[in-house]
C-alpha cells in the first residue's frame, strides 16, 4: 500500500509541474516575450529549489530505508575486511559532503542568480589561484585514498603468515571446486589436459605423490574461525571473479594464471545467524564477473567452523584418488592370501579327515 501511495505522490507532482507550465505559457502570451523570459526563470529557479530540498530528503530517506538491508549493519566478518570497510567510510565521508556541498550550491545558484531586470551579469574568465585551488585539492585527496587503498589491497595479497590453512579455488561454469592438502600438507600437481568431469575434475597428476592425499570438494568449502586462510584461485574455463562479499574480498580467477588473496573469519556460521537473527543465513561465495549464461546461478557456500569441527569433518573425507581408483581405497581393497598357506591348510584338513575315518 505504501508503495502505490509514494508512486501516486510522485505522479500528482509531475502533474503539478506540468499545471505550472502551461499556466506560465498562457501567462506569457499575455504578457508579451521579455515578461514570459522572466517568469519562466523565476519559476525555474523555485522548481530548483523545491528539487534540492526534495533530493536531500530522498537522499535520507533512502539511506534509513535500506542501510539495514545491507552487509554493513553487521560489518565485516573477517579482519581484513574491516580495513575496506573503515576505507569505504572515509571515501563516502570525503565524496558525500563534496557532492552535498557542491549541489546545494548548484541549485542555490541557479534560484538567487536567475535573471532579473537591471541585474548585469559579471564576465569572470579566468583565476589561477581558484582553478590551483580546485585542482590540486582534489589530487591530493584522491592520491591519499588511493594510498590507503593500495594499503589495504597489499594487506591481503601479500604472502599469507605460515599457520595459514590452504585451500585451491577453482571456477568452472558454473560452480566452485575446492581442494584441501592431504597429511602431507601440500597440494599436488596437476594438468589441464588431465581433467576428466566424472573422475578427475581439476586433471590431478596422479603419479605424482602429493597430489595423492589431496581432498577435493565442490560447492561447499570449510574454514576456521581465527584461523588465516590463504585461497589459491584459477579458473578451468574463462575468466571468473571470487566474490567473498561478507569478508569484504574479491579475486580474479584467471585460466592459467593463480591469484591468491588470505583473510581471517571472524564469526562462524552459526554466530552470524545469531548477530543476523537469520536461522538460514550463510556465507556465500559468489562469481563477480559474467562468465556465460549460467553466472546467475554460479555461487557457492563458506562453512566458518571451530577448529574442532574442522577436524571432524577432515576425518569424515577420503582422498580424490580413490575416486579415480576406487579399487586402491583400503576399505575396498580384499587382503591376500599366500598360497602356499593355503595349500598347508589343506593338507592338514585332510589328514584329519583321514584319521578320523581309521578311528
């Protein structure tokens, strides 16, 4: 209902505008065109005014209408993050009162000095020291922001500190694959031409020895809380984006090329939907950057655990090599017997048989 009333309000008022126009154009015709030039400024000048102040209050009432729909009611979940966070203040801080200032002058401007009789307008063609002023101000303000960017950026793509979890991010249209090192703690080799969908999905070289341990998820990615994790991103097809919106983070994923960025959670899954009083809520992992028709659709989720958790969900999964080689899986494997043992338990078995047949 609220909706239908404000779209009411805003087309009686693009009536309204219109009423005043036609009236202006039948009072112009009686008045003569100097007069009719007149009254047209003056009314065009209180239209400006009534717009400034009508803006304004649009501004503000937006920002109360929808800041709480938005990520920063919560803040960041990650440390990192909060740097971004604290950066993007200051850039609507700095931005805000410059466009608040400038348009209020703007539209004050166009009122107080419309045209009016015996009013001569001033001829100002240049000043140096104004357009210095207007210059280098605005350089030096966008050159610290951009150093304080830079800053941030450097923070989280810089070498991860060595306790960091490693996790390889890979993008495929149109979904995410992960894979966590094995016990050896390394992450194992791998080739594009090996990629197989059905048993192979990162083309994991299998002779070689690390990449024998190493687990492998799709969709679903686990993480600790306070814990570094540093992700290691590609791509196995066209260009994708990891947008990580809760951890204010995002990284290109890039075919052949690895990019990596590392942050640290702050909340576990399960305290955010506490804070966000959402019993659905998640972390999610998103593609910041069209890749095909199916982009919409290319998200994935971020499981922020306790250390604990972690572990227990670690022991509940098996290396992808027996995925391609489910044979070798030690639980499927049958244990052997020598023959040679067989053959001495058979002749046992017989002469007893034949003992007992004497008796």
């Amino acid at each position: 209902m609220t909706m239908y009333l404000v779209i009411a309000v805003v087309i009686l008022f693009f009536v309204v505008i219109f009423q005043i126009a036609k009236a202006s154009e039948y009072v112009a015709v009686l008045k003569g065109e100097k007069n009719s030039k007149l009254q047209s400024n003056k009314i065009n000048g209180f239209l400006m005014v009534v717009f400034l102040v009508l803006g304004l209050i649009g501004v503000w009432y937006c920002n109360e209408l929808l800041f709480p729909k938005t990520l920063f009611r919560f803040g960041s979940a990650s440390v990192q993050g909060e740097k971004v966070d604290s950066m993007l203040w200051v850039t609507i801080a700095v931005t805000g009162s410059v466009f608040i200032a400038t348009q209020i002058l703007l539209f004050w401007f166009a009122y107080k000095y419309q045209e009016k009789p015996g009013k001569k307008v001033f001829y100002f063609p240049h000043n140096t020291n104004l357009e210095l002023l207007w210059t280098v101000v605005p350089a030096i303000v966008l050159t610290v922001l951009v150093v304080i960017g830079l800053r941030n950026w450097f923070s989280f793509t810089s070498e991860a500190p060595k306790d960091a979890m490693v996790i390889e991010v890979t993008g495929k249209q149109f979904g995410w694959i992960f894979r966590y090192p094995g016990a050896d703690n390394q992450l194992g080799k791998k080739y594009y031409k090996n990629i197989d969908n059905a048993s192979n999905s990162l083309g994991l070289v299998w002779d070689d020895k690390m990449s024998q341990d190493d687990i492998v998820t799709e969709q679903t990615v686990y993480i600790v809380k306070d814990k570094p994790c540093k992700f290691i991103i590609g791509s196995r097809d066209v260009i994708h984006d990891v947008g990580l919106s809760q951890f204010r983070m995002k990284m290109d994923a890039v075919p052949g090329i690895p990019t990596t960025m590392w942050f640290t959670p702050k909340y576990t899954t399960k305290e955010m939907q506490e804070r966000t009083g959402n019993p659905n809520f998640a972390y999610e992992i998103s593609c910041d950057q069209m890749c095909g028709n199916g982009h919409y659709s290319m998200k994935g989720i971020i499981q922020v655990v306790t250390q604990s958790e972690y572990d227990e969900w670690m022991a509940k999964q098996k290396p992808y090599y027996y995925t391609a080689f489910p044979d070798k899986e030690p639980s499927n494997s049958k244990p052997s017997v020598d023959s040679t043992k067989k053959v001495v338990v058979f002749k046992e078995i017989s002469n007893t048989q034949k003992s007992n047949s004497k008796i």
